[in-house]
C-alpha cells in the first residue's frame, strides 16, 4: 500500500504550488498550474490502480476526474459562456459520478446517523445565499442537492472517501461565499477554496482506490478459503 501514494506527489507538489501562487497573487503561475491538476490526479489514479480490477469503479472515477478537470477550466475552455453556469454544470455532472460509485460500487456500511447534517447544511446554505443568487438560484439549489448527496453517499464508504468529499464540500461552500457574498468574503478565503479542493480531490481518489484494492484482496481471500 506505501507505493500508492508515489503516483500522488506530482499531484500533491503543484497542489502547493498552485495554492502558494493563489496566496500571494501570482495569476501566472495559479492559472496554469490549476489546469494541471486533474490529468495529475487521474495519473496517480492510474499508477495506484495498477494490478486492480479495473471496470466500472474506475470508469466512474475517471469520467469525475474528467469533468472536474472541465470544471476547473470551464472560463478557460468555454469563453463564450457564462462562467458559473459552466462550472456548476461540470461540477454537478462529476458529482453525479460520484453518487453512482459511492452509493452503488463501494459502500463499506449503512449511511451513519450523523450524515442527516449534510441536509442541514442545504437548508443554511440557502437561507444565507438566497437573497444574493438572482437566476442563480434554482441551479445553485439543485447543485447544493446534488452535492449534499454525494456527501451522504460518500459517508458510506470508506474514511478516506468520506473525509474528502467532507473537505470537497467545504470548497464549494467556501467559494459559494466567494461568488455570491464577495464583500463579506476575505482574500485568504481564495487560497482556502483550492486547499480544501485538492485535498479533497486527492483523499476521494485514493479513497476509491484503497477501497478497490480492499475488496479485490476480500475476493482473493474468499476465493482461496473456498478452494481450501
């Protein structure tokens, strides 16, 4: 398991780097080392997935990735478009993704009790951000849903998994405040939203992934005990 997380220094060093040139304003190093963020991730995806199974789990992670990646770019590769709007429909599509490979492909237990705070956490969101959302605010609710729901999902599984999608939705949350609230948002907050996105991101893909190996060395062990 230790060689896992080689695949994830590239990730994890111009995670730094990115959240370092966003602290001290240096736009020409923080854009585009943002846009390499994803495909980095989905190499350390491929490096601590190799030997596995392979098949749907990693489809589903990849296509999150991807989306992500589209996300994170979407002012960059969609000019022409409205950027929000942009954002939240990639985002909202890779969380789609997600929910599918929490909830169906590798859950480890019953969503637990304390998970019903995802749900308050919506109803906050929306009494804050209401006023300020405009035609915003029927994507910006559904997005919300969309995201709590991927938390829920994510509770089920392992710690890793659930942990980033918690620090995944702090970003979002953080950067919600950023868009909609900007007078009352702080500039350190900017640094903020991309070390709990890269965290995030990070601890959800080497979550599925350890959880993947789990259960591919779970079958192995079923395996050899039948044959004994």
């Amino acid at each position: 398991m230790p060689r896992l997380w080689i695949g994830f220094a590239p990730f994890a060093l111009v995670s730094v780097v990115h959240v370092i040139a966003l602290a001290v304003d240096a736009e020409a190093v923080a854009g585009p080392t943002k846009l390499f963020l994803m495909p980095l991730l989905a190499v350390a995806v491929l490096w601590g997935g190799r030997g596995s199974r392979g098949g749907l789990p990693y489809t589903l992670l990849f296509a999150a990735i991807a989306l992500s990646w589209l996300g994170d770019g979407a002012g960059t590769f969609f000019p022409a478009a409205p950027t929000v709007p942009m954002m939240l429909l990639f985002f909202g599509l890779a969380h789609v993704c997600y929910i599918w490979l929490f909830w169906r492909l590798i859950p480890a237990r019953r969503v637990p009790a304390w998970a019903a705070v995802y749900g308050l956490w919506w109803i906050a969101l929306l009494a804050v951000l209401w006023p300020h959302l405009g035609g915003l605010l029927i994507a910006v609710a559904l997005y919300g849903l969309i995201l709590g729901g991927t938390a829920v999902a994510a509770s089920r599984c392992h710690p890793l998994v659930a942990w980033g999608d918690a620090l995944f939705l702090a970003s979002d949350t953080i950067l919600a405040f950023r868009l909609f609230l900007p007078d009352a948002t702080p500039e350190w907050t900017s640094p903020l939203v991309m070390l709990t996105y890269c965290l995030g991101q990070g601890l959800l893909a080497a979550g599925v992934v350890v959880a993947d190996r789990l259960r591919t060395l779970a079958a192995t062990s079923g395996r050899m005990g039948d044959a004994g």
